[in-house]
C-alpha cells in the first residue's frame, strides 16, 4: 500500500518536524540538482575546459622564454612537471572516486585547476610558472582519471535501458583529446589578437573553470558512501601470463604520448626557429590538427577489432613521423601540419590500443588500479622523451635530432605493436581448461 503524502488531502494528521521532536536545527533545504541526463552533459563541458587548460600553454612558450630568460630544456621541464603531478594524482589520488564519489573529485580536480591559474597569473617567474604546472598536472589527473566513469554511471543512471551504450565513450573520447586541441588554439588566438596574453589567457581559463565548478555541483552525485563498504580492491593484480604484453601495452601509450608531448612543449620553437612562423595562432593550429585527428582516428575507427586498430596505428605513425622530419629538412608549413596530423591520427590509434590491451590484461577487480599505472607510464612518455629531445638539440641541429627521433619511436612502436598482438594473455576460463587438460 502506497504512503499518502505530506500534503495529500486524506491525511489529516499534523505533521510535526523533526527537529520539534529531536531538539535538533532544522536541516537545511537540499541543494536542487541537475537531472543525471544534464549532468551528464556538465561533466563533459568540465571534463573539456580541464584538459584545455592541460596544453593551452603549447603557443605560449615563447613568451614564457622571453619573460623569465630560459631555454628549450627549460621549456620542457616546465611541460613535463605537470606530467609529474598528473602521474602522482593518477596513483595516489584517481581511486578514490570508487569510495568517496564521482562528484567529490571532479570539484577538487577543478579547484585545484583554478589555484594553478591564479599561482601562473600572480606568481610571475619560472618557480610559479613550474608550480602551477605541477597544480594543473593533479588537477588533470584527477579529472581524467574519474570523469570516463562519471559520465558512464550518469548516462546509465539517465537511460537504465540503455546500459552498454557506446555514448559515454565517445563523449569521454571527445572530451578529453577535444579538450587536448582545443586549449592550445583558444591559447593562440589570444596571443594573436589580444594584450597581455599570458594574463588573459590564464583569466579566460580561470573563468571557464569557475563556471564549470557551478555546473559540477549541481550534477548529482552517483556513488552512495553510506553503502556498506566492500572488501578495498588489490592495486594492481594482472592475468596470469600477462606481464610482457602489459608492458607492451605501455609502451604503446608512452610511444603514443611522446610526439604528443615534443609538440605541445617544443612546436613553437619548432615553427618559429625552422619554418620561420610567428604567429601564434599558427602555433595553437599545429597542436589543434595534432590533438583533434587523434581523437578523430578514435572515433572513426575505434570500432575495428583490436589488431586492425593497432595495425592501422603503426603504419600511420611512422608515416607522420617521417613527414615531420622531411618537414624540417624541406622547410614547408603545409607539410609540417600535414605531418603532425598523420603522426596525432597514428598515436590516437595506438593509444586506444593500448589502453584496450591494457585493461584486458587486468584481473577484473584490478582493472582500474591496471589502468592507473598504465596512465602514469603514458605522461611519463609524454614527457621524459622531450626532455631528452631538448637536450639533444644542445648537439645537433633540430632536423637531425628529428630524424633521429623519429626512428626510436617508430620502431618502438612497431615492435610494441607486434608484442602486444602475440603475447595474448589467456582469460580465466582459459586458464582452468588448461589446468583440467594438464591434469
């Protein structure tokens, strides 16, 4: 029998609050809330101003150079201290959603974004500006590492009859490679067309994200922390047997993210030094067409069984690697974007790859611990080899250390491709056949 209402007509006895009977305040109205179906579109937005302010400072480098007197090694140290906070949100920080919720880490991901502005905005020498990478790196960790799960359990949440839909994927791809390419062109346009672009563009992030921050804490939460707690899962367990290919399946994110990387933190230096362009915008565009065919290669091809995919992914990422040195070699602007946007489609591919292979290796109480250090070896990817890159221009001119960039990833690449392919873990059911025919 269904309760009459509070206010239905047919209940005639008063209704005494509870606070008259427990001595206790009055509770608070709760905060109105997004349906999961808006929700769900809040996180993505949040989920792509994130990531944006992640590379937005690709075309800005040089006035960074300028400013505080440093060289390219400088310039990819910065870059790749944001990787070291992502990595450190990824491991110690990113499961946490699983226990304290979804929303609970999206709002202190984007706060922490927010004071990384304000640290670059105010705090205005290498120290800050290496400080407020390092805030916008756990920021970005923390995002990445539960917004794919937020927008799963949001949209499962909306549309019960559709568990299983390949929309939170998508979204989530778009979001977070869209918001990849995106932030180093809004980056550039600024530094184009408007004053003190190091300041504006900080303020115009600050602003998105604060905007963000309102929408996220009106979406509602879909983790219940006064569930009972179950049994804390294992970190990292993989498959039995499943050890080389995880590693080859790493490697496949950090080969992916190292062009990547080279190119958000050096490509300035690049198209100024080598192909003689100043413009900024030009700067952010080269990123954008990197970034965005990565993301566009996954979403156009995403569907193909896994080897085609990584198949497809080590014969275009060498071919854009190849281009980019001839590029340098043959100065031409329309060769060089031609040549980050086969090396981006190439990368996107193998790092779906990866992440795939990945996440089939992990036992299944393990996946997103797996999945977690998988990350943190694909930033460090992102950012060691173009440390070294900088470094090896300190000796040679930037077309030979290309070529010779060129060469260790796409053969670490090819040579991860096939590994990953062979080296196939059995899944459990094959395990205990296998145990049932030996025995």
């Amino acid at each position: 029998m269904s309760r009459p209402t509070a206010d239905a007509p047919d209940d005639p006895t008063p209704r005494i609050p509870a606070s008259a009977s427990t001595g206790l305040p009055p509770r608070a109205p709760a905060r109105r809330r997004a349906t999961h179906t808006t929700g769900f579109w809040f996180v993505a937005v949040a989920f792509t101003v994130l990531m944006a302010f992640g590379t937005a400072p690709t075309p800005l480098w040089p006035l960074y150079e300028a400013r505080d007197h440093f060289g390219a090694t400088t310039v990819t140290v910065a870059y790749a201290s944001m990787v070291v906070g992502a990595a450190a949100a990824f491991l110690g920080l990113g499961h946490l959603s699983d226990r304290l919720g979804r929303r609970r880490i999206i709002v202190p991901a984007l706060l922490v974004g927010i004071v990384a502005s304000v640290v670059l905005i105010l705090w205005r020498d290498l120290p800050g500006l290496i400080a407020g990478r390092v805030l916008n790196g756990v920021g970005l960790g923390l995002m990445a590492s539960t917004a794919t799960t937020y927008l799963h359990d949001l949209h499962d949440e909306a549309r019960p009859d559709r568990r299983g839909s390949v929309l939170p994927g998508i979204v989530a791809t778009a979001a977070n490679l869209g918001g990849l390419a995106s932030g180093p062109l809004v980056a550039g346009a600024v530094a184009e067309w408007l004053p003190s672009p190091l300041v504006t563009a900080q303020a115009i992030f600050t602003l998105a994200m604060a905007v963000c921050l309102a929408l996220v804490l009106c979406t509602p939460e879909t983790v219940d922390r006064e569930l009972p707690g179950a049994v804390a899962p294992t970190r990292f367990v993989l498959r039995p047997g499943a050890r080389r290919a995880f590693g080859a399946a790493g490697a496949l994110g950090a080969f992916a993210f190292a062009i990547l990387g080279l190119i958000s933190s050096l490509g300035a230096s690049v198209l100024h030094g080598t192909l003689h362009t100043d413009s900024h915008l030009m700067v952010g565009l080269a990123a954008f067409l990197m970034f965005g065919s990565a993301a566009a290669a996954q979403l156009v091809l995403g569907r193909l069984p896994l080897p085609r995919v990584l198949t497809v992914g080590a014969v275009v990422f060498p071919v854009g690697l190849v281009l980019c040195a001839v590029a340098l070699y043959h100065p031409a602007l329309w060769l060089y974007l031609v040549a980050v946007s086969l090396s981006g489609a190439g990368s996107g591919l193998l790092f779906k790859g990866g992440v795939e292979r990945a996440g089939s290796l992990a036992e299944p109480a393990s996946r997103a611990g797996v999945l977690a250090v998988f990350f943190v070896v694909a930033y460090l990817g992102m950012g060691l080899p173009s440390v070294l890159f900088s470094i090896a221009l300190r000796h040679f001119a930037v077309q030979t250390a290309m070529i010779g960039f060129a060469a260790v990833l796409s053969c670490g690449a090819v040579v991860s491709v096939a590994v990953a392919l062979r080296d196939r873990a059995p899944a459990p059911g094959e395990l205990s056949a296998r145990s049932a025919r030996s025995s």
